[in-house]
C-alpha cells in the first residue's frame, strides 16, 4: 500500500533565497492500491508532475509523509526494487554513450542481480517489450521515439517492481505507436502482477489503462473516480475538464 497524507510541496517564488514561495500542492492525501494502475490527469500546471517527483522521492514534500508499506519513500532503500519510472523524454532518459545492454544491466547491478543468467535475462527483457535481442548492442541515437521508450520500459520492469510511475510517459510518441505502448503496459502488468501510477493530460489514455482516475486542479485533488464512472464526476471543474479533453 502506498498512502499519501496530508501533502504539501512550495518552491521559492523569484530565486532560490526568495522569502516568497509560491503553493504547488496543498492538502494531496490518496492511496494506490496494490496491483491498480491509478491515473492522475490535470491540465498543464496542475501539480501532477511535481506529486510524481515525491512520489518516486526525488524531492521531499514540505508538510505531511508519502508513506510505502509503512516507510517514508525519500528513503532510498525504501524504493529500490518497489517503485521505478519511465518518462516522457526517452531521449534523454538513456545515457547516450551507453547500449541498450547497458542501459538494461544499470539497474540489475544496483539491484544486486546476479552476473548468471544477465545475458538471457536482458534478451528476455527485449522480446517481452517488442524488441529483438540484436538490439542489445545498438545505441539510443540509433532508435525511433518507441523504441527507445520501450528500452526504458524494460529497464523499469527488469527489477520486477510492484509500481512503475509513468510520467506523460506516452506524450512524445505519435498516435499509432502510442497505443502499442499502452497494450505493451497492460501485458507487463499481468506478467508481473504489478501496478501503475499514471500521470497524464490525455483522459482517453487515462481511461484506456487505468483503474481510477484522479482529477487534479491548481495543486489539489478535485475528485478521484473509477473509470467505468468517468460521465458521472461530480465537481463542475472535472465535467468541464472531461467535456473539453473528449470533445
């Protein structure tokens, strides 16, 4: 379980030493439930990609405590194995002098994998997400746009996580290519019986994958609904939302 309580997160408003600090998120309290792949969907400056940044604890919230299975998530022996991400920008997302072997073994040696079996292991990692093992020694320049994202998406899954967080993760990528991602993330999670957390502006996608969708508005929760309940949001700002996205 990964409770959420209470959350809030300012930045400095006009420089670092600025006494001014300007309110990104206020009051965020949710949990993600094992297994679930749990969308969060808000315009552009709604918070979601800054509650993604606490969520995988690469910031830390200013008031309130991110807490998995129990544990404070800025702690990184907290994370490792449970939680990993893939991003929108895949370009930048795999180290440009590395393979996509290497790319791949990174996260096995920080996960204590043992040397025995890599090999296979790497060239299962690329056929379970559409890619043939000769790619192993092709570099990310050499990739298209859905390539390389499902070199990061393998690399999310290859420490068997319980939770991936994927942020716009599918943005980037044209149409066609961005529903083979989408089916791709539904096949991982029943293999390995894992969960999402799903940031995302685009509520089509949100309702393609997801579970429940959380509705973000300025930095607060504006409601949290099934999907298979989506028309029947009750607040005025999420049928607007909704209304404009689908229309």
């Amino acid at each position: 379980m990964f409770t959420i309580d209470r959350v809030d997160k300012s930045y400095p408003e006009g420089g670092l030493f600025a006494s001014k600090r300007k309110q990104v998120l206020s009051g965020i309290s949710f949990d993600w439930r094992p297994g679930e792949c749990l969308g969060i969907i808000g315009e552009s400056g709604s918070g979601k990609s800054t509650l993604g940044r606490l969520l995988l604890g690469i910031e830390k919230p200013d008031r309130g405590s991110l807490l998995w299975e129990g544990r404070r998530i800025e702690e990184r022996t907290t994370r490792l194995g449970s939680i990993s991400a893939v991003f929108q920008d895949y370009s930048s997302s795999i180290n440009p002098f590395y393979t996509v072997e290497q790319a791949l073994m990174e996260p096995l040696k920080l996960h204590n994998e043992p040397r025995r079996g890599l090999h296979d292991k790497i060239d299962r990692l690329l056929r379970q997400v559409g890619l043939d093992p000769s790619y192993r020694s092709k570099y990310s320049h050499e990739l298209s746009g859905g390539e390389a994202q499902r070199v990061c998406i393998a690399r999310a899954v290859s420490t068997e996580p319980r939770c991936i967080l994927l942020d716009e993760a599918i943005s980037s990528l044209d149409g066609s290519v961005q529903v083979q991602i989408l089916d791709l993330l539904i096949r991982l999670r029943t293999l390995y019986r894992m969960g999402y957390i799903f940031i995302t502006h685009d509520i089509q996608a949100a309702a393609y994958i997801c579970d429940r969708v959380m509705i973000m508005r300025a930095g607060r929760i504006e409601e949290i609904v099934p999907v298979e309940r989506l028309k029947d949001v009750e607040s005025p700002y999420a049928r607007k939302l909704l209304s404009m996205i689908i229309a």
